[in-house]
C-alpha cells in the first residue's frame, strides 16, 4: 500500500532524505516547517504541499512520519494546541522516527488509540547520505496489522526494515543500539589518547584497527574525522547523544538493571556538552578526551 498521503513533520539532517524518497517514489506528500525552512521549499519543488499547523496535516494524512529531536518534541506536536491529536481521525498512522523514551511512546500510543488512530515507533539507523540514498535502517515497534500497513512506506527510504516488535520496541532496541554506539566513541577516544600519550600516533591506531577484527562501519565514520578531518562525517551533536544516553540510564533505572559502563559513557558526553560543545557532533569527543589527557590528536 504505497502511494498514500503522507505526512512529514522534521526536515532535519535525517529527515528530507527520508521525505525525499517518499514524495520521488509516488506518494502525495505533506510537510511543513519546524527549523530548516529551506529544506522545506526544496520539497515543494519536488512536489510537496505544505500545511501550517501538525492538526491540518492530520485532517489530510493517511500516515504521519516524525523525526524531530526527543520525547518532548514529539509530544508537543501530537499534544500541543494544534497538535496531531486536534485533527486525527480513526486510521491515521503517527510513526515517530526520533530516538525517544519508550514510556512517552506506550503513554502517547494510548491517547493515539483513544481516537482510533495507531503511533507506530521506527527509530533510524545510518546516516544522512544513507537517507538520502533511500538504505537507512528502520527498527520498527508496530502491531502485526500495522506494521504489514506500513511497510511499504518505510521501504521508500529503508533498506533494512526490522520488525522488532510491539509498540515500544523500536524504541527501546533503538537506545541499546545508540549505548554501543556511543560506547564505541568514548572507547575509541580514550584509547586514541592513550595511544599518543605513549607514542602510538592516531594514523599507527588506524592501521592496526582497520584491518583487524574491531573494524566496523561505525569505526569508519568516527576516524573520518580522526584522521582525514571530516567535520561531518557523522553529523549527530554531542547533546543528542547525551539525550539517548540520558534515556538509556531512565529506561535501565525503570527495569532495575546495573548500567555501569552507560553512567560512565553518559559523562563523557554530558561533560562534553557542560564544557560548550554540545552541537559539535560525535566523533569531536575524540579531541575532548586528548584534551583532558593533557595532548591533541591533530597537528
């Protein structure tokens, strides 16, 4: 069931690659503007309609896509005074595609369900050149019925779609995912200083890393940066990632599980982001740890 009036509300990094491919492949596609105004008339050029308000949107949507910042993003657009709930209508699919807090989704879902409308969670994996290119990867909490409703629409811009599982699930898979992922960024920092603290240049690091066993794609855009300089190699800011982390430790806490290493990850970043750095984005914590070690990675 492709080809349905869509909804898109946050054109971010992530989300006018994704709304792109919904509106090129052939579904009517809604958007307006949250941040990036310019992204949106780019849309309109392709063949977007713009509305004003997320309650105009849901009067006209057969299925809303979201991918704004957090939890409390999303429910000022499904809560707010012009918020999706004051025009949903029995049908209507609301798929949030931001990083969130599984207890708002199950909260949210229920006043969704009230109306006879369905919240759906598909957190992303990849990058903005991923979402542009249509090959993100969505991890999706739905019901059977809805996800097999939606699948197709979330085809248009992933290319590994998994169906974790009920409402919530792809929400909570998601920030496991982003704990290791941010595992890995302050591992790598700390282990790059370590290494030019005692002699071991960034470029010896890489040659070693790169061709062993500890390789993966997550390494590759984090030295990116590291060793060719690329500012955006992955352009998700320092307070993001301290926001998932933040989320991990609340989801941990709820399940009285031991999160040891994630309190330690999370500190990483919330100093980073303390210091004044939180929008500089994620592979730039490798400089902040060197700096705390007394050394620098970069000539």
């Amino acid at each position: 069931m492709a080809n349905r009036t869509v909804g898109f509300i946050g054109l971010g990094f992530m989300g006018e690659g994704m709304a792109t491919n919904l509106v090129t492949k052939g579904n009517p596609l809604l958007v307006m503007a949250n941040r990036r105004r310019e992204a949106v008339e780019r849309l309109i050029a392709k063949g977007a309609s713009e509305v004003k308000t997320p309650a105009e949107m849901a009067q006209s949507a057969e299925v809303i896509f979201l991918c704004v910042t957090g939890s409390a993003d999303v429910e000022a657009v499904i809560e707010g005074p012009e918020g999706i709930l004051a025009g949903a209508r029995p049908g209507l699919v609301v798929i949030d595609c931001s990083t969130s807090e599984p207890t708002t989704t199950l909260r949210l879902a229920e006043r969704l369900d009230l109306v006879g409308a369905h919240f759906v969670d598909a957190p992303l994996g990849g990058t903005p050149a991923g979402a542009m290119a249509g090959k993100l990867q969505a991890l999706v909490g739905a019901s059977d019925e809805v996800f097999a409703s939606i699948e197709p629409l979330i085809a248009c811009w992933a290319a590994t779609i998994v169906h974790v599982g009920p409402v919530g699930a792809g929400h909570k898979m998601k920030l496991i995912n982003n704990f290791l992922s941010l595992g890995y960024a302050a591992l790598y920092s700390e282990a790059l200083a370590i290494g030019q603290k005692v002699g071991i240049s960034p470029d010896t690091f890489h040659s070693v890393i790169s061709k062993g066993r500890m390789h993966c794609g997550f390494y590759d855009t984090f030295m990116n940066y590291v060793i060719d300089g690329n500012e955006n190699a992955h352009p998700f800011t320092i307070s993001n990632a301290y926001k998932d982390l933040r989320y991990l430790a609340a989801m941990a806490d709820d399940a009285r599980a031991v999160n040891t290493l994630g309190e330690a990850v999370k500190n990483n970043f919330a100093a980073m982001a303390a210091s004044g750095q939180a929008e500089k984005f994620v592979p730039m914590i490798s400089d902040f740890i060197a700096a705390q070690n007394g050394t620098r990675l970069k000539n």
